[in-house]
C-alpha cells in the first residue's frame, strides 16, 4: 500500500471549527485521528468533515466513525461501508470512495461550495 502523504494535513485540522458564512450562520468542524489500520480502517484514520448550521445541525459530512448499509435490494444483502458521506441532515449516508486525505478535504470543500451556492440562490 502507498503511503497517504496527506494524512498529516487533515490530522492538523482535528478539532478546528471554522465560520465560513457569518449571514448564513454556516460553520464546519473537522475530527480527525490515528487509529489502528484494520478492514474497516485500512488507511489507519477516523474522520469526521461536517457542515453545521446556526442551530448546530449538521447539514452534510463524510465520516467514517460508524459503519452504513447501502444498496440492498430483494434477495441480496445491502454493503456494509464505513467510509460514507451524508448529502443532507436527513441522508443516513451512502457509499464514499476514499482515495486519500487530500481527495477527502478536496471533496468536503466542493459539496460546501455546492450547498452555499444553493443556499445563496435559494
């Protein structure tokens, strides 16, 4: 397995908490830390990149703390993923491909982009 050089930058951002639209009331919060590589965790990282709003709720994140069940259909079992993003405070989560830790920030900041350009048009 390659190393993850980006590692390193996401694990200076755990616990940092960003205002990114004082109007909106918007703000992100980044966990992130080492863990023990294993199937679930083969890259050795728990992280957590999630939007919030004025009321604390989070609106869309990727995490891999606990585990989904995606995709399953009559007669076959649904995936069970840990690495998995949640589009909207109502999404349970669904299937996220990890790549490394620079792909996951890249992909955080689009969706936040996304949804502030929704909100600023909504």
């Amino acid at each position: 397995m390659i190393k993850d050089r980006t590692i390193e930058n996401l694990l200076e951002l755990n616990d940092i908490r960003y205002v990114i639209d004082e109007r909106l009331g918007l703000w992100v919060k980044f966990e992130a830390e080492k863990t023990a590589s294993d199937k679930n965790r083969p890259y050795g990282l728990r992280y957590s990149l999630t939007l919030h709003d004025r009321h604390n709720r989070r609106i869309m994140g990727f995490d891999n703390s606990h585990a989904v069940e995606y995709g399953g259909k009559k007669g076959v079992a649904p995936r069970r993923v840990y690495d998995h993003w949640h589009r909207d405070e109502s999404d349970e989560g669904r299937p996220y491909h990890y790549v490394n830790a620079g792909k996951l920030i890249e992909d955080f900041w689009h969706q936040v982009s996304k949804i502030l350009k929704q909100l600023d048009e909504g």
